[in-house]
C-alpha cells in the first residue's frame, strides 16, 4: 500500500447517495454503528435524522461536484428513472473533478450493457462508463432482493394470493441487510476490492412459489402464487396508473428472472463477512407481523 493510500485509508470520508432507499438506509445505520466519517445525500437536501446530510441532485452536475468536496469514497446508488443513464454519467463526472478517490457502485447481478432487456441494459451500461471512466471502482451487484415481500408485495400476501409475470424459474433471493454489510466492509476498506464485481446474492435459489410456501410454513398462512403473462401485469399496473417506464422496467425485470439471469449464487456475503448470508426462512421470521 503507498502512502497516499494510508492516508486515504485513515481520513476516508463516505459520501452515501440514494440515502433514502432500502439499501441506503441499513448502510446508513451500520456506518452509524460502526462511527465512520460520512454524509449522506439526499436529492432535495432534506435532512436525515441524526446524519449530517447534504443536497445531491442527479440531474445538477455542480449540484454534485459541491456535495462531494471533501469526499473520498462515494456510495452511488441511482433510483429507477428515465433520467437514469444521464444521472450516471452526472454522478461519476462529478465525482472525477471533485477527487473522490474511490466509487463504490450498487448496480445488479443481471446488468448486461449488451442485454436487450430494458433494465439490465440501464444498469450494463452505467456500469461500463463507469469502468471506463478511470476512476478507481468497485461494483457491487446484487440479486433479487428479499424486502421486496415486504415493500411491493405484503399486501398481496395478506390478500392470499401473490401475482407475478415471473414464471417459475428460481431467484437467489438476498436480504438487503446482508446487501448493505457488503457495501459498508467496501466503503470502509475500498482499496482491497479495487476494481472488482462483487456479486451478492443468498446461498441458494428458489422460485416465487417455493418462496411463497416457506412464507407460509414460517407464518402458517395459505397464500398461494399465481404466474401470469406479461399482458396481464402490463394491464394491472396501467391500472394502477404506474408510469410506462416502471412497467417496462418491471416487465423486463420479470423477462429476466425467467430467462434464467437470477438463478446464480455466490459466496461473496460468506468470504467478506465471514459468516452464512441470511435465509430467506430467518428473514420471513425477522418480519413476520409485517404480514400478520
């Protein structure tokens, strides 16, 4: 290690972006816990309770050049939006002129810039301007998150019946708890993953209706899962008045899982923690009165 990289290591100061988010949030809280130097970003500036918090608008360059003054290691983190892909380049533009040493990027383990599929190709594509950007790097690229039962998909558990363009193929379902521990271990240590991918995902991979049933052994419920068509999801979430970029980036979300992109694990929360990645059974338990 040189000796700007000790002093980068000892004066780490961590810029979190998407602060707000589900993977935000738990980083949050363990940087908290662990007492780190860092400020998280929120898009209006609102302020985090208890978290020194600045303004980082996606869409305002200098907006972000002046959040990231003084800033070491950057946590990007991009919402689902139209604007994504210019928001990318704005992030990792500004984060170059402002001397942000290392950028820790949380993308996905089905990004594919070559892909055909609406969003993996958002993400591939963020990802390789990233990494030919110059810029010191680390991805972290997730599976499906297993939160999604609860922030999305509660209320249909509760109603007795999940509705998914899903298919049946399996998904290595990952708690974003354990999704979070990964990225704090990065953005504490970011030169020993420097220029990696580090795909994170559960220790093992079922379908939704597999995940549906240890739901329902867990919180002895009957709620059942139902695959449909594209067709039919495109129908329900127009009327639910969900905007067409959601639904197309949902539809291609689904196309992915049953083309087989979300199937793969691996032991990266194993070789990183040095413990088991969390169970989907272990999370239902955690959660259980969310579906009570």
């Amino acid at each position: 290690m040189t000796s700007n990289q000790k002093n980068n290591k000892m004066e780490n100061r961590i810029l979190v972006t998407g602060a707000t988010g589900n993977i935000g949030i738990e980083v949050i809280e363990l940087l908290k816990s662990k007492n780190a130097n860092f400020v998280a970003g929120t898009s209006s500036g609102e302020a985090i309770d208890g978290v020194e918090t600045v303004k980082a608008d996606f869409a305002d360059k200098e907006c972000l050049r002046v959040a990231m003054q003084g800033i070491t290691t950057l946590f990007m983190l991009l919402p689902s939006h139209p604007e994504v892909l210019k928001w990318g380049k704005n992030v990792i533009d500004a984060a170059i002129d402002s001397g942000v040493n290392h950028i820790v990027r949380s993308s996905g383990s089905f990004a594919n810039a070559n892909s055909d599929l609406l969003i993996e190709k958002l993400l591939g594509t963020t990802d390789e301007y990233l990494e030919n950007s110059g810029a010191n790097y680390t991805l972290t690229a997730p599976s499906s998150f297993m939160q999604n039962f609860i922030t999305s998909l509660a209320s249909d558990y509760k109603a007795g019946t999940i509705y998914q363009a899903a298919g049946d193929e399996k998904i290595s379902w990952t708690d974003v708890r354990d999704i979070a521990a990964v990225n704090v271990e990065v953005l504490l240590n970011p030169e020993k993953y420097l220029d990696q991918t580090l795909t994170i995902t559960g220790s093992e991979s079922f379908n939704y209706e597999e995940a549906i049933n240890q739901m329902n052994e867990v919180l002895g419920k009957e709620t059942k899962y139902v695959a449909i068509p594209n067709e039919s999801a495109i129908q329900a979430m127009t009327d639910m008045h969900f905007p067409p970029f959601i639904i197309d980036l949902l539809i291609s979300l689904n196309e992915s899982i049953k083309q087989g992109h979300f199937v793969e694990t691996t032991d990266t929360i194993e070789k990183i923690l040095g413990r088991k990645p969390i169970t989907f059974k272990q999370f239902v338990a955690d959660y259980q009165s969310v579906w009570l």
